[in-house]
C-alpha cells in the first residue's frame, strides 16, 4: 500500500506536516513499515479541499484532526 500526501504549499498551511508526522507514528505503532509505503508529492491539484492524501488510487482530503478516523478506516481496514 502506497500512502502520497501533498506537501505543496497550500496543504502544508493546512497541516500537511502533522498529517504526515501523525501517519508515521501510526505506520509504525501498528507495525506496518514493510506493508504501507508513506511519502510526499507536490501540489495535486485540490487544493481547496485541505491535505491531499492518496492511498493507492484513492483520493481523500485529511486534515490534522481526521488523520486518525482516516488511518483506521482507509488503512488498517484494508492491510
């Protein structure tokens, strides 16, 4: 599973950079380093919509305070 998450300006004002930290810390408390690959992209063009977040082919919008409910559902339901 491959997890991209918008760092472009837009969504780093909107908590790209807790998103991020929180979804770390979320791999590895639940032990998922080697199935859950986590990275950064540039802008993905809805930025309207808060922190850009893909999960394979599926695109979501996250924010710091979603990221949680996000991981449970979208995540550690289909690992």
């Amino acid at each position: 599973m491959k997890i991209t998450v918008c760092i472009g300006s837009s969504c780093h004002i909107k908590g790209s950079r807790q998103v991020v930290e929180q979804l770390q810390y979320l791999i590895a408390q639940n032990h998922l380093k080697d199935k859950v690959e986590l990275g950064g992209t540039f802008c993905m063009g809805k930025c309207q919509q808060g922190v850009c977040v893909t999960v394979d082919d599926g695109f979501y919008s996250v924010s710091p305070e979603t990221v949680k409910d996000f991981f449970e559902t979208e995540v550690l339901a289909k690992v």
